[in-house]
C-alpha cells in the first residue's frame, strides 16, 4: 500500500472509529444531511457553468453531495485550511472515482489572495462557521467570493450558532435574507439553514 492509500484507508476507519460512530451513524446525524441536501436542491436552479464554492471540507461528504449535484454543467470549488485535509479529500475524490472532482484551494477563508465576485453560490456548512471563527470577517469573506445578487447558503448548529447573530449582520449589510428554516425534529439538535442574496 502507498502512503496516500494507507492515509485514505485510515480516513475510512476513523470514519466508523467507536467516537465519530457515534454521531455519523445516528438519526440526528443522517437528519440534518438529508435536510441539508434537500434544502439545496429545492431552494437553487442549476444553471449551465454555475460555479460553487464550500468552505470547510471536513470529511468532504458536503463537497461529494455538490459535485454530484451540480454533475454536467457546473463546477465545484472547495476552500480548506488544513493540508492534510485537502490532500486527502482530493486524493479520495480521484481514488473514488467522482465524476465531478472539486477544485481544492488549500488556504484559510480569509487568505487576501482568495477569487473574487467569481461564484454563484457559497456554502458554509455544519460546525465550519463555528471552527472558522471571526464570524462577521467569516461571512465577509463569504461574500466577497460571491457573484453579485448570487447565494451565501449556511447550514448550524442553532445552539452554536444562533441565527439572531445572522439577523444582526444582515442588518449592517445590503445582504438580503430570502429564505430561513429551522429544523427541531430532534430538539437536541435543532439547526437552520438560509439563504442570503449578495
Ligand atoms: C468540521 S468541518 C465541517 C465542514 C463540513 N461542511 C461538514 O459539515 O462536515 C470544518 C472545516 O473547516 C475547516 N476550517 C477551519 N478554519 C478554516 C478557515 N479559516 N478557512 C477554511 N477552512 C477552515 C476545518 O479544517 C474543517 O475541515
């Protein structure tokens, strides 16, 4: 086995690891992933060159889910900090055999030399807008890499993330919130998820 095969094959167990397990194989879990994939699909047209960009890959299973969904006229780019995060996400995507592979940039949401005004839709996904920090210079720098009257979708944690700091930032910009959902089916684990115009 080469390295990034043993790396790879070291993702897939920490994957079902007894800790990850836990949260990966619950109805909460596979919830919020099915809410989220829906949400996207009903609440965006695809268009022909669409481009999008996630931010944060974490396990890149988001990233997956975009690349398919957009298969055929769109393409995916993906921003992520950590190294081995991006190396392994884009060799598992080759490894895998994705149809639609996202272009990985391996540099923090707030790196000045990131593309500008260049996409239609950005997502910020699950624990990212919470792990990224700096939550106004986040949603920013979000917006920057935004097409103009194009999407910023953020999907969290409303007990991490509550959705009146969004409502409070919407306020100082001339961001438009179109679309709000809030998801308390497992009360432990309420979320939202929303739609922003540039
Ligand atoms: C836990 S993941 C969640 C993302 C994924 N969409 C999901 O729902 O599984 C958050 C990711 O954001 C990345 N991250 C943290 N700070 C970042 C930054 N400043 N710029 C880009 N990515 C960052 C982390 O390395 C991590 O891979």
């Amino acid at each position: 086995m080469n390295n990034m095969d043993e790396k790879l094959f070291q993702y897939y167990l920490e994957l079902k690891s007894p800790e990850a397990g836990v949260w990966n194989t619950s109805p909460q879990c596979i919830h919020t992933e099915m809410k989220t994939r829906d949400y996207i699909r009903k609440s965006f047209a695809i268009t022909e060159g669409m481009q999008v960009c996630n931010v944060g890959i974490g396990t890149g299973d988001w990233d997956d889910y975009l690349g398919y969904w957009i298969k055929d006229k769109g393409n995916l780019t993906s921003i992520e900090i950590d190294k081995e995060t991006c190396e392994i996400f884009a060799y598992r995507q080759a490894r895998e055999g994705h149809p639609n592979p996202s272009k990985v940039i391996c540099k923090s949401i707030f790196d000045p030399d990131l593309p500008e005004g260049n996409f239609d839709i950005v997502t910020l996904i699950g624990s990212a807008i919470n792990e990224i920090g700096e939550f106004e210079k986040c949603l920013d720098s979000c917006f920057s890499l935004l097409k103009q009257s194009r999407y910023l979708m953020i999907m969290a944690n409303l007990k991490y993330s509550p959705f009146e700091v969004i409502e409070e930032y919407i306020r100082k910009t001339d961001h438009l919130l179109e679309k709000h959902d809030i998801y308390d089916d497992f009360p432990e684990y309420p979320f939202y998820i929303c739609k922003i115009k540039k």
